[in-house]
C-alpha cells in the first residue's frame, strides 16, 4: 500500500503522515522544518497550531504575527523602540494555522516576551504608577490586536478560551466575535472563563453563545 502510493505520487501525503506523529514533540518539528522545503512546507502548520502552549521560553514568535498588523506598529513605538526586532518578510501566512487560543495563555506569552526584551522598553528603569499603567495598556494592545488578528481573519480554531472581565478590553473582544460570525461558525469548541461580568458583557456572552448551542 505505502509503496503504491511512493509510485503514484504521493509521496507529500506519506510524509505528512509521519510528521503528524510529532504533533506535540516541537523540538522534532523543528527539525523537520529543516529537512527539506516538502518538509517545511508540511511541518510548520503543525507548529503553528497552539504556539501559546510550546514550553520552549522562546516567544519570539509574537515579533512573526506583529509583522500582519502593520496598522500597530507606530502605536507601538509610542510605548517601546522595537522597530528592529520586527521582521521584515514571513514566509508563510502564520496566522492561518492556528488552531487553538487561550487568552490567558496569549496575556501570559506577551508579558514574557516583553520581560525578554526589556531592554528596548521605554519601562526600564521605572517603578511609578504611570509607568505600571502604560504597560498595562501596552500589554493590552498587543492581546487585543493579535487576538482581532485571528477574529478577522476568521482563524478555524478547533478551541478558543475566553477570559471574561468586565472592562473595555474585554468587551472590545467580545465585541469583534460578534462581528465576525463566520469565525465562531468555525470553532470547535468555545469555552468562557467568566472572572467578573456585568449586564453588556452577559449579553454580549449570550448572543454568541445561543446561536452556536452545538459548540
């Protein structure tokens, strides 16, 4: 059977198969992209699929989705000098393969990925309760825009998590989902995280959720 599909050209397919394997071995994923340009070609949406959960202390990763948010880049360096730790070409349409999202682990992936590169931070060296606050929002700009990034592009998640808070930020999120309701059709599985919540961000739940009683 494996040899009839050798001959009969699909080899990719056979390939992948084996890769599959790997699905959450990332340092052999990482090799694989390495192999070949087949290899890459077929293992780097494999590694892209849950960046947010990879246990490496590497998230330099957040610069590669950056890059598709060219609209942000001048409200960053109102908070920080980062122009050059952005890149300037991607090979591959990154946010297209992401499969799973969790806020929480999206706000927990930025703030190390800051601490990493604290030392172009207009933050350094300060303690005051300004300088708290603009990281604070800086933080926040950074999770709402990559998160808005998949929203609209209408990212087919097989899970999203959502943590609910009743602040703007929040309610902005919640906010885009239900203008982009191609992109709850495609979720497998939603799952709310509900901290503290008032009427607008009940609602706003509600009218996600009733349409979609079979995620």
């Amino acid at each position: 059977m494996s040899c009839s599909k050798i001959f009969s050209g699909d080899l990719p397919e056979l390939i992948y198969e084996i890769i599959k394997n790997f699905h959450n071995d990332y340092s052999t994923l990482h090799s694989c992209v390495l192999v070949n340009r087949l290899w890459c070609r077929l293992a780097i949406p494999l590694l892209w699929e849950n960046p947010f959960s990879i246990p490496t202390g590497n998230y330099n990763f957040i610069e590669v989705y950056l890059y598709n948010l060219n609209d942000l880049k001048t409200q960053l360096n109102k908070y920080i000098f980062i122009d050059y730790l952005l890149l300037s070409n991607t090979l591959f349409d990154y946010p297209s393969f992401i499969r799973y999202l969790s806020m929480y682990k999206i706000s927990l992936s930025i703030v190390r990925w800051l601490k990493a590169n604290d030392k172009t931070s207009k933050f350094n060296n300060r303690n005051d309760s300004k300088s708290v606050l603009e990281f604070k929002e800086f933080k926040e700009l950074i999770e709402m825009s990559l998160i808005k990034l998949f929203i609209e592009n209408e990212a087919n998640l097989h899970t999203f998590e959502i943590k609910v808070d009743y602040n703007k930020y929040c309610n902005n999120i919640l906010e885009s989902i239900l203008q982009n309701p191609n992109f709850i059709n495609k979720i497998g599985n939603l799952k709310f995280s509900i901290l503290r919540s008032n009427t607008l961000t009940n609602d706003r739940i509600l009218q996600i959720i009733n349409p979609h009683q079979n995620l």
